[in-house]
C-alpha cells in the first residue's frame, strides 16, 4: 500500500516535470476494492490521443481562468480610468471653450465701439471739411463801406429788435457793414497815452513752427517778469493735440529764431487751445474741457491757484470763428488780467471780465452785443477790447471797440494783415506795445499805434 502511495507521489513529481509523460488513475472497482491504473506513453504510440484530462492542465486551466479574471479586471478598470480621464478632459475642454467664447464677445464689442468712433471722426472730418469749403465760398468784401462820422450814434445792435439768438447772421453783417475807417497813421499821435488804437504795423516773422503741432499755439512774453526769468524771456507753447502740457521757455528773441529753448516745463494739468497769457511770473491758461482757470507760478513750478469762470462757455460752445476751442480767451494790457468768453445767458456775445492776477477772482464784468463766433480773436488794450473780423483775409480789418470805461461799443476799420492765412492767436503786450500772433506755424508780431487820449 506504501509502495502504492509512494509511487503515486512519484509519478506527480515527474509528470509535473516530464510534462505529462505518465499517468496515474484511481477508481472504485465496484466490489469494495479500489483500483489503481497506470499508465505511461508508449515509445511507439506515443501519438495516440489519450481519454482522461491531465489534474495538471486541469491546474493549468484554473490558473489560466484566473489569468483571465485579473486581466478583465485589470481591463475594465482602465477603461474606467480612461473614461473618467475622457469626462475630465471634455469638462476642461468646455470650461475653455466657453473662455474663449467670452473672449470672442468682448473682442467684438470693443470692435463695435471702435468702429463708432471711427464713424464719429470720420463724421467729424466732413463736418469740418464742408465748413472750409463754405469759408472759402464766403465773399470777401474788397470795397471799403461807405464813411460814416465816428460821432455817428445811429448804430445801435443793442436796441435793435432784430438782434437775438436765433437771426446770428445780423449781428454779424452789421459788424461788417457798418464799419466806420479809422485814419491809417504811420506814426503815433501819443506813445505813452492810452487813446484809441488807429494803426497796425506789417507783421515781423520771428520764428515758424518746426512739425504739425506747431500749426497754431500761443508764444508771449512777461510785462512784468520776476525773478528768476528776466523780460526779455519768451514762452511758446503749441497748441495742437489733446495733451498740451509743454512750456518752452528761450532767453531772448535771438534763441526763440534759432530755435534753442534754455527751459522746458512740463504743466500738471492740460491746456485748452490758445487762450494762455504771461503775466508777473506767472502762466494763466484754462484747464482742458473745462471753464477752471489756472495760475502755474513758475519760481515754483506749481499751481499758485485755480478757480472757475462763472457760466463760462467751453470746448467749442462758444468759439472763435476760426474753432480751436478758443471759448476762454485770457489776455492782459495796461489795466492786468482779462478773460473775453461768452455765456448761455449772453446768447454767444462777447462777455469781458477783469480777474485778480492772485486768485483768479472776478472783478467785474461787461457784456458787449457782437457774437463771438462772428470775430477771428479779440485782445485789450487799455481796458478796451478790440476784435479782428477775418483770421484767413490776407487783408482784413480790426472792426469793432468796446471801452469798459464807458461800457460802450463801436464799430472801426483798422487795417490788419494775416500773411500765412491762418490766425489762430492775437494777444497785446503792453510792455512792448505790440501785438504777438501766431499765423499758420509762423509766430509774428506787429508795432501799434494808439491816438491821442481824448
């Protein structure tokens, strides 16, 4: 029976290692015996097909099946993973699909705003393109209008009931018409006095503007100059751009020629157009889309003050003809500091105001009855305004007085010269008696005369 067993063991041993080259089989008999079966490969039919299953390819088969499990299992979790990879990767890809569709909306409302504004400026541009062509239709009155004694009181716009808001063109015709010539003298009847301007000298070139920001602008000097800049100093500043915040500042005549600024300030808020004036140290200039006047002190080189003109007219509500946002005008003569504007209550005429030099105060105010729009620019002389009719005539004419003296108003004819066509700036130095001018890039300036003080 040992035998039996152990010849059993040894046959698994080597069946396990011979690959199934014997076998050994037990079953019942039947009859209360047990019967034991061995059986090994024939040398000689060792093809031959055998009948019962192998325990090993029985193990085999298990251990296959088992294999298979752990490989399904291994299988499905992966495609579990990719499928929870492929959920996270199409979230990803709708969160930046959405990202750049937002991106998309924005781009397309900043393409719709730019695209107005480019409508605006293109509006803008035929707008300003039909005004030159009517200027340039206008006629030019080249016949002078018939003499009328100065003495001549008939002329009164303020009591005629055609002058209001709505019929401009009266007020403007009138100031043309009803010109009243002025003697053209060639020297002055009193120099030191302060009677009535009569004569304008030709306009002597000092300097023209180097680029397209030099097409207008403002250049002065100080009448009353501090330390530390001496008289002859001249300030320029051009005008053109949204930005005007640059002050050059050259020693002399001679240096602003040749183009060689010693001094260079940079303002701390924007200028308006054209309306600046020097006056004891100081620059006096409206602030940008604003009625706020400033005074920029420059020993310190600050804001000494500011304040606001009342009702003043700004950024092209009440302008020059020639536009520029001219609507604040400082300028300053024998007398000091004047603002020459226009109000909603003035209905566009003329509005003259004297300020104190140190804040800025109102302190008085005189209404004339000639439009703003009607004239090319304005400047005062001995507490009187005058005003220039025609900022591209060649030839044209100083045509109207106004003395705050006697709060009274005149029509005159004052031969005046714009040589380059194009003047956008008229102010009165009371130190050197002359007229500065700034004429299509080309800053000028013209002696005067003023007759004898009645």
């Amino acid at each position: 029976m040992w035998f039996l067993v152990m010849l059993w063991a040894s046959c698994l041993l080597m069946g396990t290692h011979a690959q199934s080259s014997a076998s050994f089989r037990r079953a019942n008999a039947g009859s209360g015996r047990c019967q034991y079966t061995f059986t090994v490969d024939s040398p000689t039919e060792a093809s031959c097909p055998s009948a019962v299953s192998s325990p090993e390819i029985e193990a085999l088969k298990s251990r296959l099946g088992l294999l298979e499990a752990l490989v399904a299992r291994l299988i499905g979790g992966e495609a579990m993973s990719k499928s929870t990879q492929g959920s996270g990767s199409q979230s990803g890809l709708q969160d930046s699909y959405k990202q750049v569709m937002g991106e998309n909306a924005q781009l397309q409302r900043e393409k719709q705003r730019l695209d107005r504004q480019v409508q605006n400026l293109q509006q803008r541009m035929e707008e300003l393109r039909q005004e030159a062509e009517s200027l340039r239709s206008r006629p030019c009155m080249q016949q002078p209008p018939p003499r009328v004694p100065q003495t001549d009181n008939s002329f009164r716009p303020e009591s005629d009931p055609a002058w209001h808001y709505e019929n401009p063109g009266y007020q403007e015709l009138t100031a043309v018409v009803t010109e009243v010539s002025a003697p053209n003298l060639e020297g002055p009847a009193d120099i030191s006095g302060c009677g009535d301007l009569v004569w304008v000298q030709e306009p002597e070139v000092h300097r023209k503007a180097d680029g397209i920001a030099g097409k207008y602008g403002v250049w002065m000097q100080d009448p009353e100059a501090k330390e530390p800049y001496a008289p002859e100093m001249v300030w320029r500043i051009d005008a053109v751009g949204s930005e005007v915040r640059q002050l050059f500042g050259y020693e002399n005549m001679d240096q602003l020629s040749q183009g060689f600024p010693t001094k260079v300030l940079l303002l701390p808020e924007s200028m308006e157009s054209t309306g600046a004036t020097m006056y004891r140290g100081s620059l006096y200039y409206q602030r940008r889309l604003s009625r706020t006047l400033l005074r920029y002190d420059l020993l310190s080189e600050s804001i000494a003050a500011r304040r606001d003109l009342p009702h003043a007219g700004f950024h092209g509500q009440f302008p020059y003809s020639w536009g520029g946002y001219t609507d604040i005008d400082l300028t300053i003569d024998e007398n000091g500091l004047w603002a020459i504007y226009s109000t909603n209550k003035a209905k566009g005429a003329i509005m003259i105001s004297q300020l104190d030099p140190d804040n800025l105060e109102v302190k008085g105010t005189w209404e004339t009855k000639i439009r703003k729009s009607s004239v090319a620019n304005a400047f005062m002389i001995c507490g009187k305004m005058y005003t220039v009719a025609s900022y591209t005539s060649p030839n044209t004419t100083i045509n109207y007085m106004y003395d705050t003296a006697t709060s009274q108003g005149k029509t005159i004819s004052v031969p005046f010269k714009n040589r380059y066509r194009y003047n956008s700036m008229v102010d009165y130095n009371p130190a050197q008696r002359k007229l500065y001018a700034w004429d299509n890039f080309y800053m000028v300036s013209y002696n005067v005369r003023l007759g004898k003080q009645e």
